[in-house]
C-alpha cells in the first residue's frame, strides 16, 4: 500500500489533488444521495461519478473513500464493506460507489456535509491524480 502511493506520487510529480466544490470539477461531476435502511439505525451513502471524459477513469484501488463533517450530527460513518478481490482496474462508473453510515438523529430535511477522494487516471495522456469532491448529502426517510 506505502509503495502504490509513493508510485503514485511520483507519478503525479507531487502535484496537489483537485478539490472541487458542489461536486463539479473537469474530469467528473460527483453527486450523492442518502439511501435509508429498513433498520432505523442504518443506511448508505451514494456517491455516483459521471465522467466528462471517458478516457479519464477511476481506479478501484485504493478504493475512494467518503468522509463525513465531523460538526453534523446526523449521519455517521461506518468502516466500508471490505472489496473483495477484483481484476478490475478501474470502477464501473454505471453504479454509484456506496458507503454504509448509521443515522444518529433525527435527519429528515437536514442537509449533510462530506467530501469524498478518489484516484483517477487517463491512460491516453499517462497521467493519475487525486481528486476530492466536497458533497452537500441530502437526506430524506
């Protein structure tokens, strides 16, 4: 894992992650979606990429990863569903990427706070990034 990010950082010559707010940026725009539970204290978070182009993909590994504000106190995080082994290189950008959470409160009508990072590359220009989205979560029973 320490070797495939020093990789990784070598082969973006240490450049600084694109960040992008409200879920647009010039490789995807990010949204996400609050799914409930049929248990009251369970759900999951949606996070689904649309790629502007379909030369740049996402890699599967390290798998993106969803990080709730810490000051809400409506949603909260639980470890991801461990992936099981993949030949896939890339995610299949045709299904959200989903992060289980447990709901603390009371949460119809609140809005959530997260940020999601995700490692992306274009095969055709032989770059790869890190890239983060900052997501306003609705949530809705």
């Amino acid at each position: 894992m320490i070797a495939s990010l020093l990789l990784f950082a070598l082969a973006t010559g240490g450049e600084a992650p694109e960040t992008s707010i409200g879920g647009g940026s010039p490789h995807f725009d990010v949204s996400a979606e609050f799914r409930p539970a049929k248990a009251a204290a369970a759900g999951e978070v949606e996070v689904t990429f649309k790629a502007k182009d379909p030369e740049v993909r996402i890699n599967s590994r390290p798998a993106p990863r969803l990080k709730l504000d810490a000051e809400q106190k409506v949603l909260g995080e639980k470890p991801p569903h461990p992936p099981g082994p993949s030949s896939e290189k890339y995610l299949d950008l045709t299904f959200p990427v989903v992060f289980p959470v447990s709901v603390l409160g009371a949460p119809h009508g609140e809005t959530v706070k997260g940020e999601v990072t995700y490692f992306y590359c274009s095969h055709r220009e032989g770059w790869c990034k890190k890239g983060t989205a900052l997501l306003d979560i609705p949530v809705k029973r």
